[in-house]
C-alpha cells in the first residue's frame, strides 16, 4: 500500500466498506478529542491528531455477522461467542492494511488491574455516535453522592447497540477532521433522569433502550440470545444455527 492510500479518506472508506455490510457502524475521531475527556489514566498514547475510529454493532449484526461467524463453527470456546465474533471482525481491519498500522482495542480488554483499556463510551460521544448520558446531564443532581452509570444514546437505535471498542490508526494524522456533536436525543432534563434510573435500577428489563422512538431494535432471537445466562447459550445457538454448527 503506498503512502497515498493511508491518507484519511481512503482509510475511512475501506473501515467502513469491511465493517458496514455485516451490521456495524463506524465514526472517526481524533484521539485528541478522547484524551480531552478522560483522566490521564485513561488518555492514549498518541498524537492529538491521530485517527481512530469508534466502531458499533446494531441490531444487524447479529444476523450478519454473528450467525454466519457461528456456523463457519470459527469460534473456539476460548472466550464468549460474542467477542470472539468482534476479535474477528477487528482482526479483518489490521488485515487490510500494513502490518502494524491499525491497532484495535475492544470494549471488554482491561489492564491486569481490572482497568478498562478504552473509554468507549466516551469514545462514541466525542465521535458523535452516541449521546453519553450521565448524572451531570441532570439539573439538580436528584441521586446526591450516590454512584450513577452513565449510558449511551443512539439517535436512531436507541439503546439498541452496542459500543464494541476502537481502532486507532497509529501513522494517520487526520488534524482537518470536522467535530461532530452527538444528537441529544433525550433532551430534557426529566427524561435524562428517567433513563438513568432506567439503567441503574431497572436495567434487567431493557425499557432504558426504548427511552426514545428507534426505527430498529434486536429481534426477538436476538433479545433471547443476550438475556439467556452465558452457560446456557452453547445450547441456545444450536436451535439457531443448528446443532451441527456450534463447536
């Protein structure tokens, strides 16, 4: 590859041309924009201007790229079908570039001490992917000292998504990148305190992913698939994608 096809506007379209068609999204941002917003423990280790992406599954990839990762019986057991489904999908992004260029790190990677590797959904709301909703958000601050998760919101698929990690693009600057502000989907400042009280105390019952119209959410398999317990999910995939096909 030469040096002309690592400008930023060829490696954006061919991310987007492998991810897009099995049911992701991606948004770029500047790792500067990220490192801005974090503790310094968090912040990456690269130029501001750096290119990066933050990469979302919606409620196609399941049939896109789940099921057909599922019955190409390529997972191996090692870790949860999903992950190891976005490792895949990851590794064909550092595959269609120089060695070394693209470096990916997943939503669920942590340091040895139980640290988060990335920030993602701090990483889709500076991408303008995702609104991250925190207790901030709310005038009043209701909750007191009491600990509140923040939580993502998609414009069009509410909390029907997935934030699955980033891709940094080591050797790309990209300092002319337009900032994208996320929609503010949940505008007011009541709604903002229903969705947290949603996801923090109701979360088993999903109602905070319908906190605002979506024009698409998980299907019923898929639904079923995510609220079956981890140990019981080897049996579910088999009535899926058939008993032959799961490892």
């Amino acid at each position: 590859m030469t040096e002309n096809q690592m400008c930023p506007s060829h490696v954006t379209s061919t991310v987007t041309s492998i991810l897009s068609k099995v049911g992701f999204e991606v948004y770029p941002f500047k790792i500067g924009w990220y490192n801005e917003q974090v503790q310094k423990v968090f912040a990456l280790p690269y130029p501001e201007d750096t290119l990066a992406f933050i990469v979302i599954s919606t409620p196609e990839m399941f049939d896109k790229a789940f099921k057909p990762f599922i019955r190409r019986q390529a997972c191996t057991g090692v870790r949860d079908p999903i992950d190891e489904c976005m490792m895949h999908q990851f590794s064909l992004i550092k595959q269609a570039f120089p060695e070394g260029e693209a470096e990916t790190i997943h939503d669920f990677e942590m340091h040895p001490n139980r640290r988060p590797k990335v920030l993602v959904q701090t990483a889709g709301h500076v991408a303008g992917a995702a609104y991250y909703y925190q207790a901030s958000d709310v005038t009043g601050n209701p909750w007191g000292d009491k600990k509140i998760y923040g939580v993502s919101v998609h414009p069009k698929y509410g909390g029907w998504f997935a934030l699955r990690g980033v891709i940094i693009f080591r050797n790309v600057l990209y300092p002319d990148l337009a900032r994208k502000e996320p929609p503010d989907v949940v505008s007011t400042s009541s709604l903002r305190q229903e969705l947290l009280h949603r996801y923090n105390h109701n979360w088993q019952d999903w109602s905070f992913r319908d906190i605002v119209p979506v024009t698409q959410k998980y299907s019923e398999e898929q639904m079923l698939y995510f609220i079956t317990p981890p140990k019981d999910r080897q049996e579910l995939l088999k009535k899926i994608v058939g008993e032959d096909q799961v490892y």
